[in-house]
C-alpha cells in the first residue's frame, strides 16, 4: 500500500492506494492508445467543451482538493487555493485556444507551377501525437501535476494522457484524477482518455511503453537524466520535456538600490521564501553592488526573523540542509543567515548565503530548493557577465534597474537573455502568468529549450505536423477544406484571420 | 589530403583540401558564435537580403557547381540542374518568409486583471537559437548540403552555420561554401557567419562544442545514433534534427490497378528509379492486390529493361548489394529482378523484389537505399494494416485509390497517417515541393517527428521561444513594440494580420 505522509508532522498514514504493477501500467498505456482513436475523431469544438467540463468538475471539488493538498504538501491553504484557481483558468484557456484554431498553424498551398515544375497541392496542419505520460511534481499539486499545465495542454491538443502521481501527495493526485475522469465522462469521452500510474517503477516502465508518444517531466537533473536514458534506449525514441533545475538569476543595479532598495529587498525576500522556497522560478542568486551592505543587512535581517517554513517531504527536507552545507563547505560561500530545522516535521528556516562575484564557482551554484539565496556581491557589469559563465542556464533572469542605466546595462541584458527564457524587469519571475504569450522554458539544464511549460503555446509539445499532398477533399479534416473560414489560416502564403462562415 | 572519387568510374583524386582537426573545429564554432553576437542584433529586412545576395551568388555559379557535382556524386545534369535550382529557390523563399515575419509568432500580453491577481505585461517571440551544426547528404550535393535546406533555415531564423561537408563531394561543398560566404560578404555580413568542417572526425568534434546550439544531419540511422549519443554526452544537450531512414510505403488499390495499373506502374517505377533510388522519399515497399500480376509483370519488365544507374559512392554501392541479398535471404523476398552491377564505376540495374503479406518480417523491411523496390501482395485491406506494424516509421506514405473507394479504406487511411508525416494521394512521394505548407518529417526513425526539413516551417528548428517581463520599450525588439504593425502579431489573445506601418 501505498503511504501519504503530512510534511508538517512527519507522520505517515496508510492509504488504499497500491503501486501499479508492470501489466497494469501496458493495460493502461494501450487502453489511452484506444482512446486516442477515438478522441482523435472528435470535432475541435467539442474538445473545447471537454476541458471546460474538467474545469468545472476541478471547481466542484476545490474545498477537498485544498484541504487535501495541505495535509500533504505542507503548503498554504491561501497558495492552494490560488494554484486551484490557475489551474482552472488553464483548462478554461486552453479551451478557448482549441475554440480560436490558431495553434493547428493551418496551412493550403494550392496546386500551382514553380521554378521546379508543376507543384501538388500542399496542406498543413498540426495533429495531436498520440498518449502523452505526465509526471508530478513535488511543489504544485494541482498546477503541475495530476491536472496541471502538462495534462491540460497535452488533452487540449487532442491527447490521452498517462499521469505518474507524485508520491509527495497520492491522495490529492488521486482525487483529482477523479475530478478528471467524472469532466470526461460528462463530457462524453472515453474514460481512458487519462489513467493514473502510481510508484517509481510504473513510472519508469510508463516512459518505455510503445504507446506512449511523449512525456512531460518536472523534477530533479538526477531523475530527468534516468527518464531521457531510457527514452533514448526505446526502439522508438520520443520527445521528452523536462524541466530539471533552475537558479533563476536576479540583478540589482546601484540606480535600483539607491531608488528603491529597501522596496527590491522585501520584494525578493518574498520571492525567495514563497512557497517555502519551492518554486521552479525562485531567485536562488542575486547580484548586488559591493557597497550596498544595507540592503544586504535587510535581507539578513528578515531571514534572522523568520519562522519555520514546512518543506514539502522528507527528501528535500535533507538535501535542503546537505546543500546549504555544501554551498558554505565546499563553494566557499559565507553563511549570513545559516538554516534551522523546526521542532516538528520537515521545518526549516531561510537562509541568506554571500559570496564575492570573484569566488564564485560551480560548487557555490547547486539549487538548493527551499528558502535559500545566495547574494554574489559585484563591483562592476563585467564581473557579473563572467559570473554568468559559472551558473547553470535558467529558467528565467531578472533585471532591477533604472531606465537611465539600461544602455550601459546592454550588454548584460544580452548575456542574460542567452541564458534563459525569459527576462523580467523590475519585477520577481515566481507568480507565472498564464497566459497567450507566456514562455516558461530555457536552454538546459532548465528545460529543452525550445518549448514551454505554461502558456497556449505549450500545446506545441504535444502536437505534430502532417501534410496532405493532392488529397480528396472527403479525406481532409475540415479545418484544410477549400471553403473552411473560420480560423486563422495561411493559404497560398497569404495569412488571413478567421472570418464567421463554417 | 581529401580525396575525391568520380563514382561513374570509381577513380580517386586528390584535392588541396585537408581534413580539419579539433583545434581548428574550435576556432571556427568559436568564430560562428562571434558573429553570432553580431547578426542576432541586425534587422530582419536585412537578413531577408542577405538571404536573396547568397541565392544569386550560387545562381552566378551554377555551371561550375553543377558540372563539379555530376563529377563527384554520378547525378544527372539535368536533375543536378533542377536542384540547383530549389536550392536557389529555397533561399528566396526564406527571404520572403523573414520579411513577412509571422515566423516569429509575435505575442503582446499587456498588463491586465487575471483571476490569480495582477498580470505582469508579457512579450514572447521566436529568437536565433545560436550556431547550427548542418551535415551535408550523399544525395542532395545542393538542397541537403552546404547551400541546402538546413543552412537556409537556419541563416533565416537569425544564426550562424558551420558545416560538415559530406566526403562523397568536397569539390562541390567547397566550391557552395565560396558561394555562401561571398553572398554574406556582399550582404556586409561577418564572413564567419558560415564554417566548414572536412572529415569525420571534425564532425564529431563539432557536435561536442560548447558553440553549437543545434545539429541538422541527414544520413544513416546508424551515424545519426553516434551523433545522438555525443549530444547527449555533453553537459549541454542540444537539439539534434535527424533523418535517418524512411520506407515511405505506397498501397495501390483494386481499384487504382482497374482504372489506371499502366499509368502507375510507369510512375512508381521512374518514382524508385530516378536518382537511382537515392532519395529520402523513394517508394521502396509497395503493397499490390494479389490478383494484379500484370502490374507486377510490367514493373518486372521495366526493372529487365534497365540501364545500370550510378551510385554515390563505395559504400552505397557495396551496402545496396548486401541489402538486396539479404532481404532476398533473410527476408524471403523473392528476387523477380535482381540488381546487377555494370562494368565499371558504382554502377547497378534496379531490382524488383516480392513477399507476400502474410510472409513480411522486419528483415524484409530494411531501407536499401538505391534502385529497388520490394512489392508485397495483399488480399485485404487488413492484411496491409497488420504488415505497417512491422515497418518503420517514414517519412511519407502513398494512397493510390478511386474516390469511390475511399470510405471503405478510412481504417487504412488512418493506419497510413499515423506513421508518417505526409500522406500522398494519387501521385508519388519523391520531387518534394518546396513551400510554405510543406513537411519533410515523420515519426522515428524517419525524423524527430515534430519538425520538418523541408518548407518554411524548417526554421522553428532553429528558433527558440523568448519572453519579457514588464520591459522597458527600448529594451525589446522592434517587433514587440506597441506601434509596430507590419507583421502578424497576437495581441491580448487577438490575431491581426500586417498592415502598412513602421
């Protein structure tokens, strides 16, 4: 049986779950590939009424599937019930992409001559790419996981999906597959439309089974290089989506401190120990100017007041305290504010870490996730740039600065943009907005680079093109027929938005 | 030294080219990502004009370049000619794609309410990815080599390029190479926006730098797994767009025999014949209803009938041999025609194998890249949908059927499509047209399944997604900006075509 364990007592209770078996994880796999061959038939616009009917079923069931996600997550009812809500405006997002038709990039080139010879005809769109396994995550138990961002853009685009729950929170995993399968069934869809895989060996067999077509991953470096590995070794290897680590760089120029320094410090104070710390997006190094030991002290200060946060289980709870450990041993850091465990459960306190942009080395950059930053002090742009070479890619890059200084700043902007895949300005990267132009994503070890996370667009991981060369128009999906309007379209390299029409 | 072999006569010659060992590899991805910082900041018309400068530069040598390529891979100078000529007209379409600018997929999130809270201001965009890898093709010395359909993409989407010329043309790859660096220089571009790499070693070493932000290759399946394992060796993984094989199966249905069996009996057999069977997208497994012996007979005789045909090089010319044997002996093909060699150089005769449904294995299906088809006779459509199963994946698949027909091959019109990424009504899969809607990709092993070669979607290989956060107006791209209108953007979820502007 499988057990749940309240991170903020450290005590384990049985559940009626049980791990799912090799035999059970293929029934399942083969069942979505059934589904699939369904699903795949069904118009655009009753896809959209599914996922509305998800959200809604999600919605029904928030008062147990907060309470639930507390007892195991350790996190607030206030961040659960926000990250309830996102993931509900997700589904209702997504609906509304699948409704507009953009994504499929539908595209008619008419028979025509070319400098080559009589050209056939040419038509292109995106088609869903058969059952997609999703991964869990540890720190968002709703908006990363079993009805996360992974399940929601992989259903929009016409997929079954194969969860893998977290063993951070089964009974919240579970009860949200329930809200999941009851949107479907409403909604008139196959049951195995989504299944649900729990324990680390079903996961492991989940990635190698020929049915699947894709997978979305978020966790460590160390797991996602087991999962590729395996991928890799299938007889047909597939797109695998990960998101592994990231530190999140943060910069803080002298203009932002002298403006507003006090401000930035109770801002990223904020960012860093949200969520205790646990967020894919938390700025884990900031870069601020030699002289400003105030704003230093002020981060210092808070930390010192800071009570005990809960982390989310008993692993991260250790390898929290063995990396803070590591970052003052081993990189060399200074431990301004060094961490402590609470009396009860996986409790720890913030930590603030100082090193010279001089000494910075590999060994002071491992992500320590939890409530730890480390200030790297600088004395000019140029130490930062070469810092950068030090730090692993990320997810996101951050920017404090005062307009006038932004042209001196050029290139550091540059050498932050090659890092990652998305630059915030005067602002914190953690609060993701969902939204049409989002991009959660960077070069690795962050993610694969080329696709996100959140945001319509990451749809795109779950979708393939096909063309049809001289088909019947009987054989072409009605979004490709001559007299189709009503999406955006590019025909004969002309792009027209939708019109009213059929 | 680099040699080059004539493969009409199977004579070697040597050249003043020399294989270039790792220092100089380094030096040249290093010199690639120099310009890199350079051209990323230049305008898009810009790189459109520097595409069109590069197009009549190889236009301005097309003599020269194809007689050195009839030479070094055996082609015809007329199909030489016409590939010269999409390669030309592959460069002037990306030019026309870079000024219409909907590659980008632009997006202008403004700041607004959402049910989560305020929603920061969010600009996305595609951006260069950093300097390509491209491998040059045995069988396409222009349009999947040096000047070929990798190096355009990926000059349009904003990077740099630095080749590996393929051994069996180094002439003609040098000589492209001058064409492509005198077109940059006309254009005022830096001149190591382009590189190249003789040798197999340099290659693998190429793979490995820490410049290269991606690899195009087309070539064997077994090639393009070393290069995989390289890449995912690194402490950077990158993307790395394959093609590595395709069977590309054509179905002929009761039907189509009745109404038209001479008419596609002559197109499959110069669609398996021309190039000498060397192409990516030929039709090598047919599937013929059992009862149509005449067509059959009339392939057998054309194959009888046949001249030899040069092949690449060596190696094509020994494997195509061994192939042929084994499917014959492992596969238990019958050899209607086997393939005979001709008096000198890499020559051979097309041959024309038979299996029956029923009897087909994964031996029978190896690809042998050359001038052979293997014709398999079936009684039922659903002896067809269960022998897919034991075919790779392709990148294409044919459909020769009456429209009467049609419904009743629904089942195998999906079986079709979900092994490939192009399916072809009523004509033949080879003379791929380049153009917007077109695409060159399939499931593993044909491709990476979700992006093509071919068409102007081949430059989201080489883009990545980028988003701002609350960024100051001089800090974003032109196209970002909340006045610029002369390309497609998405604004606050709203699609809106260009319209005369800044």
């Amino acid at each position: 049986m499988i057990q749940t364990v309240d991170p903020r007592t450290a005590v384990a209770s049985e559940t009626t779950l049980v791990a799912t078996d090799d035999a059970e994880v293929a029934r399942i796999a083969a069942a979505a590939a059934s589904a699939f061959a369904d699903i795949r038939r069904r118009p655009r616009p009753w896809r959209a009424e599914m996922l509305r009917s998800i959200a809604d079923e999600l919605e029904s069931e928030r008062d147990a599937l907060v309470q639930t996600a507390v007892s195991e997550t350790g996190l607030s009812e206030t961040r659960l019930d926000g990250e309830l809500t996102r993931t509900v405006f997700q589904f209702r997002l997504f609906a509304d992409a699948v409704d507009e038709g953009g994504f499929l990039e539908a595209t008619v080139d008419h028979a025509a001559p070319t400098p080559m010879g009589p050209g056939p005809d040419i038509r292109r769109m995106l088609i869903p790419i058969g059952p997609v396994a999703v991964f869990g995550s540890s720190n968002f138990p709703f908006a990363f996981s079993v009805p996360g961002g992974d399940t929601a853009s992989a259903l929009a685009a016409g997929n079954p999906v194969v969860l893998k729950a977290h063993s951070s929170h089964p009974l919240t995993s579970h009860l949200a597959f329930t809200c999941l399968r009851r949107g479907l069934e409403l909604a008139g869809a196959p049951a195995d439309t989504v299944g649900i895989v729990f324990g680390q060996a079903g996961g492991a067999t989940l990635v190698t089974d020929p049915h699947i077509r894709a997978v979305g991953f978020t966790g460590s470096l160390a797991t996602g290089r087991i999962l590729m590995e395996l991928i890799a070794e299938r007889p047909t290897p597939i797109p695998f989506y990960g998101e592994l680590s990231s530190l999140n760089p943060l910069v803080v120029s002298p203009g932002a401190i002298a403006a507003r320094g006090d401000e930035i410090a109770a801002g990223l104070f904020a960012s860093v120990t949200g969520s205790a710390g646990q967020l894919c997006t938390k700025p884990g190094i900031a870069f601020v100017p030699r002289e400003a030991d105030d704003f230093v002290d002020d981060l210092v200060g808070r930390a010192r007041l800071a009570a005990p946060q809960t982390l989310l289980n008993r692993g991260i709870h250790a390898s929290f305290g063995r990396l803070e450990d590591a970052l003052v041993r081993e990189g060399g850091a200074l431990g301004r504010v060094r961490t402590r465990r609470g009396e009860t459960g996986f409790t720890a306190t913030p930590a603030v870490l100082e090193i010279d942009a001089a000494a910075l080395t590999a060994s002071a950059t491992e992500e320590a996730f939890g409530p730890l930053i480390l200030v790297v002090r600088y004395r000019t742009t140029d130490e930062i740039i070469a810092a950068l070479d030090v730090i692993p890619d990320s997810l996101t890059a951050t920017l404090h600065a005062e307009d006038v200084e932004l042209p001196a700043l050029d290139g550091l902007i540059a050498s932050l943009g090659a890092r990652v895949g998305r630059l915030v300005f005067n602002g914190y990267p953690t609060g993701v907005r969902v939204s049409w132009g989002q991009h959660h994503g960077g070069p690795w070890p962050a993610t694969n680079t080329l696709h996100t996370s959140v945001g319509v667009t990451a749809m795109r991981r779950f979708l393939r093109p096909f063309a049809w060369q001289d088909a019947p128009e009987a054989v072409l999906p009605d979004e490709l027929r001559d007299d189709f309007r009503s999406i955006p379209r590019r025909v004969d390299g002309i792009l027209s938005v939708a019109t009213l029409g059929p």
